[in-house]
C-alpha cells in the first residue's frame, strides 16, 4: 500500500478514480475483463475510453440480460478468468439476485471451498435526484445479509481508487457500490498504482465528542455537519468503514470507546440497514462505552420517490444528522 | 461380419463402458430409494432413473477436461462425467469424505476436478454458469467445450432464452442438453410450454436437434457433432433428449403427489429402458455376452455397496466447519 500523503497532490474525479482503478488492474492481469451493458460507451463513465486500449474483447457490451451475465462471470471465473461486470444502476441486482445470491455468493461455499470466484459486480447505485424509486435503491443493505459476497462503498476518489484495485485483486465475489452522486467529486489521488485492504476503515475526521459512521455518499453529508458543530464546540469524529463486508468493528468500537456517543448515517432504507447492524454490534459489543443511546439517520421506509420535495422528505438530510448528534449529547 | 456396422465409428470398449455407467447409475440410484425410505439420507433426493442415456450418450462425447453444469436431478451427470459412486454417497450422507465434505449434498455435489462446475437447486440456475465457462474457455483461447444441462422445466426460465442469445452471437462453444422427462414437477410439461424446445434455437440462430433419449449411441452421436461445432468456433447447439422420469419428481412425494402419472403412461416407457435396450442391441452384435453383461452388473452393484459402507464410515465434518469456505483467503486484505 502506498503512503496516503500525496506529495504533488492532483485532483480527479470520483469516477476517473475508478477508471483508473480498473485500467491498471485490465494493464495488469490479462484475465481481467470487463462486461456489461455499454461498457465501451459508458453511460456513468466508469469504463469509458477503456476499449480503445483494451479492445472490444476484454471490454466487452452485453445484451440487456443482467441474469445471465451475472451468473456467466460465476462459470467464467471457475475456470480461470476475472470477470467484472459493470451493472450500472443498483436496482438492476434484483433483476439478478438468483445468480448473485444463490449461486455467485455460494458455490464457493456449498463446494467445501473447492473453487475460488474472483468476480467484481460494480455499478453506480442510489439516490442521484429525481431518478425515481427504480433508479435510486442502495442494494448494500440486502446484499451484506448474503453471505457470501464482500461489499465495498467508498465515499472518496482515493478510496475509489484503492478499493477498485483490491477488489480486482481479491479471490471472491466483491460488490463495489459507487453513489451516483459521488461520481462528480474531486478528491487528490495518487498517479500510480495503490491498494487499500477490504474490512479496513478510515478515520475522516478526528473528533472527541461523537462518532458519526457514515456510509458511502452519507459521508460527506457527515463531515459537512460535523464542521458545523465545530463553531459550537461539538467535536465530531467521522468513520467510514469502507467497506461493510468485511466490516471494521474493531475501528467503530475504538472511536465509540473515545467518544461514548454513536451516531450512523446510511444512505438505505432504515429496516435492517447497514446502520441497524452497526449499532446493533455495538450496542452488544460496547454496551458500557455508551453515555446514550446509538441513533440511525437513514431513509425512511418508503421507495424513493420522483418529486423533489417527496424525495427531500423521504431521504436523508444535514438536518437529520445533525438532531441526531445532538440527541446524544442531550 | 461388421460388427461395428450398428454403431458406426463407436469402439466396442466405449460402447461396454457406456452401458457400464448407465448401469452404474441405475443401481446407485436404486440404492438411494431405499435408503431415503429408511430415513438413512439426510434432505431429499430427485432421481434421474429412465433417463440415464442421456447423461452418458452427452458424456461420452467430451474430454475430461470438456465441463458440465448439471441440475437438481444430477447424479446420472456426475457419475457420467466421472465422478465417484463413494464420495458421492458419502456426500449424500452429509460426510466429510463427500465431493464437498458434506456441504452441498444431493443437489449441490461438484468436482472440479472432474470438470464438473456446479450443479443446482435453483431450475436453471446452472445455464448462465455454463455459458459462461464456454465464454472463459473461448476467450482464453482453449479448445473445451462446456455441456449445460438442465429439464424442460427450466426451458421456461428467462436464463435459458438470455443464454442461447448471448451464447449465439458471441459463438460460444456451449451444448444446452434439454432433457425432456415429460414432466415439470408434477405438471406435464406440455401444458406449461408452448411449442417444442428443440424449436427454440432456430429464432436464436442456432442448430437444434431432437433426439431418442433413450437412445445413447443417438446421443453420443447428436453430442458429438454439436462438440465438434463448438470445437470448430462454430457456436452453440441446442439437443432436446426426450425420455421419461421413472420415478417421481422428488422420492418421497407419494405423501402429497398423488397419482398424476397415468399408470400405462409408466408402464410404457418402463418398458423401453435404455439400459436394456442397449445391452441387448450389444449382445446382438455379439460385441457382449449375457453373462458379461450379468458381470457387469453385479460388480456395479458391489461398487454401490461398497459406497455405502464407505459412507457409513466416513465421519461427519467437524461442526466448526459450518464456518469454513466462505471467502477464499485474500491476498490484500489486512
């Protein structure tokens, strides 16, 4: 792993990170192939400009039959390739649930570990605003209940970057989560190649107060209030895990050990969200480090909506996070 | 006289050792019906007796290193592919001599090894997963071909249309064997689907054939030209074998089935069992004697029973293994 300073710091987006991130990996492993709907074009991007350098066969546009490719890559990785597939909106999972859950999360595992499945599904996921309820979900809640499958979500260009890197690299089946509307932010990420380790978190802001473990696009909703209250004297601390299967309890349960008080912002549905079982691990595993009772910011139970003002209402906003940071502190 | 005249270019030792694994599969099977009525096996079994031509006529056709996906009525596929009758019963028995040391049982048993690459639980599960071992396979430049297997049932599965699409125009070397046992579950299969199956690769572009799948050397033959098609870069061919389930669609089912197979219906296709029909046309051209065949069999018949033995010995996995195989061990992570 590279050092995390940059010394000549340059800015890209979120979503050349990733496509940096998988050129290096298709530069580096001629096994690696990537498929999907589109993917010479690429409608989010990630992929685009890859086939001119890769060719049209290791960079390579499906029908619209997201079961199918899904469950390929499973018989394609059995025998020795590295498939990933760019899925291009989160919903379109449902659409492949049997092949991802019933056989991608489980051949591995009802084999007695006879066989590897190095398979990457990636694709930009979650509200973007006025996309509606069947171009809005976060499937991460679902899928970390799969056993089976590792689950990576970055909030940051660098992290998209490293994460893309390591989930190539990794032997079993990774869902890669981007939030469409992370796909637009700058962030400094280094020219060369980097990892960062699955099932390990990062500290986004140091704090004493509050720990805020924001997922995905709800991190930097999380840092934004957080230096809200630092004009008040709040001190807030942001953890983002990274990636939620594996998950970091280890670094959630030292910073709640610091700050006494847990705050989780999931950009998910609240039912059985990634934030349920973050504060469900730690009100068991940390019940004493608790000075009050762990809150969840996450959406209401509903679809996501079309209409501006419905969506606003239905998702999460500055505001909810920061009630709930007070509310432990009251 | 030509006593390969019946059989074309098929050797007498191929032809003795396909009945021998047809034979193989029959009594492996007919043991499993009576241990599953002891409550000896653990889950359910769905049986593939009647059907065993098909699954050694397509076998036959492949080198060891062709692949298969296979289904939940598997075993005829696996033991046809190689696989043996001890690890797979002591798999049935939930052990850890089994193919997947007690993980996956009846429905799940795989060898990659063998080349076998999933067998399913899920109806179609295993046709996009075979399509895309033949996209591996043709993308990294080998020759193998892959045989999907899978029933009539899962012919009206989405994947099994997504796979021949995507099989035929990106001329991948995949087999789709539709095994047509007359029955989905406990429907007949002919008023649940429209048309014939065999017809549903002509939209697609592709070759389909019907074939006698009580016939082997039919479907050793039919396999042989669709593998060499895919060997050649040609594409995929869809074989529809029709032939019957003898037994019900699980063991067992008599508690909630009812009768809804009429009686002559399995008394007709009983009476045209692939096993005997073959074994006689190779007595008949004297490639076999009847007291080889009656060898044949009874030392089969041992192998099964030594299986069992070998089952009831083997231990149960360690409980903490429950735990075990999930993720392969990462090289990146911390």
């Amino acid at each position: 792993m590279a050092a995390k300073t940059v010394t000549e710091e340059r800015n890209i987006y979120y979503i050349e990170a990733m496509r940096e991130g998988l050129r290096a990996m298709l530069g580096e492993d001629e096994n690696v192939v990537v498929i999907g709907e589109d993917v010479g074009r690429s409608v989010i991007g990630a992929t685009r400009g890859l086939v001119e350098d890769f060719g049209p066969m290791r960079v390579r546009n499906t029908p619209i039959s997201e079961a199918t490719f899904v469950g390929m890559c499973v018989g394609a990785a059995a025998v020795g390739l590295r498939p990933v597939v760019d899925l291009m909106v989160g919903s379109f999972f449902y659409v492949a649930m049997d092949q991802l859950a019933d056989q991608a999360a489980k051949l591995r595992y009802m084999s007695g570990g006879q066989v590897n499945l190095p398979i990457v599904y990636f694709t930009a996921t979650g509200p973007s605003g006025s996309a509606a309820a069947q171009h809005s979900e976060n499937p991460h809640p679902m899928l970390m209940n799969v056993a089976g499958l590792k689950i990576v979500m970055p909030s940051t260009p660098y992290d998209a970057k490293g994460l893309m890197v390591s989930a190539i690299r990794d032997d079993n089946p990774v869902v890669y989560l981007q939030d469409f509307v992370l796909g637009g932010v700058r962030g400094p990420v280094p020219e060369g190649t980097y990892s960062i380790p699955l099932g390990v978190g990062d500290i986004k802001r140091a704090g004493k107060d509050v720990t805020v473990v924001a997922i995905g696009a709800a991190v930097p909703k999380a840092l934004r209030v957080a230096n809200k209250l630092e004009a008040e004297g709040i001190s807030v601390e942001v953890v983002d895990p990274r990636t939620l299967v594996p998950l970091d309890m280890d670094l959630i349960l030292e910073s709640v050990a610091r700050t006494g008080r847990l705050v989780v912002v999931d950009n998910a549905r609240l039912t059985c969200s990634a934030a349920s079982e973050i504060v469900a691990s730690v009100s068991e595993k940390g019940f004493d480090l608790l000075k009050a009772a762990p809150q969840r910011v996450a959406w209401e139970n509903v679809p996501v909506p079309f209409s501006p003002p419905l969506e606003e209402r239905a998702l999460i906003s500055d505001s909810d996070i920061d009630s709930a940071i007070r509310m432990t502190l009251a | 006289m030509t006593k390969t005249s019946a059989f074309d270019h098929l050797s007498q030792d191929d032809a003795i050792g396909m009945l021998r694994n047809m034979i193989r599969i029959r009594r492996f099977e007919e043991k499993l019906t009576v241990l599953f009525k002891r409550g000896k096996l653990p889950g359910f079994v769905h049986l593939y007796t009647g059907e065993e031509a098909i699954a050694v006529g397509a076998c036959s056709a492949l080198r060891t290193d062709d692949r298969i996906t296979s289904t939940h009525r598997g075993h005829g596929h696996l033991i046809a592919k190689g696989a043996r009758v001890d690890r797979m019963m002591a798999e049935l028995f939930g052990r850890v001599d089994g193919y997947c040391r007690g993980k996956g049982g009846s429905m799940h048993i795989v060898s990659f090894d063998l080349s076998i690459i999933g067998t399913n639980g899920i109806v179609g599960g295993g046709i996009p997963i075979g399509t895309g071992s033949a996209w591996a396979d043709r993308h990294l430049g080998r020759d193998n071909v892959t045989i999907v297997f899978f029933g009539d049932g899962a012919s009206n599965q989405g994947v099994f249309f997504e796979s021949m699409n995507i099989a035929s125009v990106w001329g991948l070397p995949v087999i789709f064997v539709c095994e047509n046992n007359g029955y989905t579950e406990w429907t007949p299969t002919s008023e649940l689907t429209a048309g014939n199956i065999v017809d549903r690769a002509a939209p697609m572009g592709i070759p389909g054939e019907s074939v006698d799948g009580n016939d082997v050397v039919a479907m050793r033959f039919a396999v042989e030209r669709a593998v060499e098609r895919a060997r050649k870069g040609e594409g995929p061919t869809l074989i529809e074998a029709k032939s019957y389930r003898w037994n019900g669609h699980n063991e067992g089912e008599e508690a909630f089935a009812g009768a809804y197979r009429p009686e002559a219906e399995q008394a007709e296709w009983r009476e045209r069992d692939p096993i005997v029909a073959f074994g006689e046309r190779l007595v008949e051209s004297e490639w076999l004697t009847r007291e080889e065949w009656a060898a044949i069999d009874s030392d089969e018949q041992a192998q099964v029973d030594a299986a069992v033995e070998f089952a009831e010995n083997s231990p149960f996995p360690d409980a903490e293994e429950a735990l075990d195989h999930l993720f392969a061990p990462s090289k990146e992570s911390a």
